[in-house]
C-alpha cells in the first residue's frame, strides 16, 4: 500500500482569496499523478492527469504542479469561489497500481 | 455519452448475507476498478478488471471479489457481510488499462452498503 498523503486535511477560504494544498507521494517507480474534485452527493470527477517532472496543469482557475524526483504535486485554486468547495482527492500510480490519498476538503466562505 | 451508472444506489444487508453491486461503464471503456470508501478514510483500491481479466487486486479479504463481462460491465461480490463492510462502493471506468494510468478515472455516483 502506498503512502500517499494530502496536507492540510481541511481549509476554510474566503470567497476571493487563493489556495493551495500540497498532495506527497513516493518517488520510485512513478508512474502518473491524478488530481479529483469530489463535490457533495455527486462522484468524483477528473481535474488532471500528470506524468512528467515539471508537468504544470491548468484548467480554468484551477492549476497543478508536479515535482516527482521529491514526490510531490500542489494544487493551486485562483479566486476561490462557493462552488469550489470541494474534497479535493491525489491518487498515485506506481507499479500500476492507483493509491489515494486521504483528501483535502476545501470549504469557501462568501 | 452516457456516464458510469452503478446499481444499486442504497442497500441494506444483515450480517453474514452476501450483495451484488453492478457497474455499467461509459460506452468504449474496457476498464472498470472498484473501490471502498468509510468515514476517515481515502478510497482503498479493491480490484481492477480490464478485458474480463482482473489485473490488479487491493488488500481485501477474499469475501470481496469481482468479475467483468465481454460487454464490459463489472459486478462486485462481499459474500458473509460483516458489519465493517458498510461504506460507500464506488465503480470508475478509463479507456486504458492497468498498464497505463495516464488517462482518468471516470466514476459512478457509488452504491451506499449498509450492514447492520
């Protein structure tokens, strides 16, 4: 079982205000690093995709980094906004084989 | 495109029964995986089938098991429920198999298993 960790397990951020959370990984034997946002009563639903060092994402005001020689991924939220709030989830692909992390719960106040 | 559908969405079961939760992939997708959520914990990986075959297998007892039909629809199988079984079940379906990670989970809206 891989040890996958997401820090802090929960933020609480003002509406307008950036963010950002730290997803930390193994470095051996990697494979790709997948980001998810799962809102409340609906399923988790793809952000990102990233397999190379150095790979920077971005989709709307929603970006991630990847460092995998020191294991590990950010995620960064620009402007937050309510419908940002979100468990966002890491998983890990190493040896083929998909580890999640515990999730980072981000709560945006108006 | 129809998404990943699960069936069924709430069950209610009493220790030492066994349950069936089915899921139907999105049209094309070949692999379908499997994993358990409970309260304070991250989605733990219980198997991926891809072709029919299972490819790769989490740390579960083998009360859990699966299977995957040629049409690409996988059911998962607890036989003798325990009490610790109850949690949200969650199917996702990727174009790729276990071979190759790089293309995203897509996931079901999960099955809510209660053991009582």
């Amino acid at each position: 079982i891989l040890n996958v960790e997401q820090s802090p397990q929960s933020l609480h951020v003002q509406e307008g205000d950036s963010t950002n959370f730290t997803c930390s990984f193994p470095s051996s034997n990697f494979y790709a690093l997948h980001w998810y946002r799962w809102e409340t009563a609906k399923s988790p639903e793809a952000l990102f995709v990233m397999t190379l060092n150095g790979d920077e994402k971005k989709k709307g005001r929603i970006s991630a980094t990847l460092n995998t020689k020191e294991g590990y991924s950010y995620l960064y939220i620009k402007g937050s906004q309510p419908e940002d709030s979100a468990t966002y989830l890491c998983a890990c692909v190493n040896d083929y084989k998909l580890s999640f992390g515990a999730g980072t719960t981000v709560t945006v106040r108006a | 495109k129809a998404g990943v559908t699960q069936t069924p969405r709430y069950l209610i079961k009493t220790r030492g029964q066994q349950v069936t939760l089915s899921c139907s992939p999105i049209s094309g997708h070949r692999s379908v995986s499997w994993y358990q959520q409970t309260p304070g914990q991250g989605l733990q990986f219980l198997f991926e089938y891809f072709s029919e075959t299972q490819r790769n297998k989490g740390n579960f007892p083998g009360r859990f098991s699966g299977r995957q039909f040629s049409n690409s629809r996988s059911e998962m199988n607890v036989s003798t429920l325990e009490l610790g079984d109850s949690a949200l079940y969650l199917c996702a379906s990727s174009l790729a198999g276990s071979s190759s990670y790089n293309s995203p989970l897509h996931f079901g809206n999960g099955t809510r298993l209660t053991v009582t």
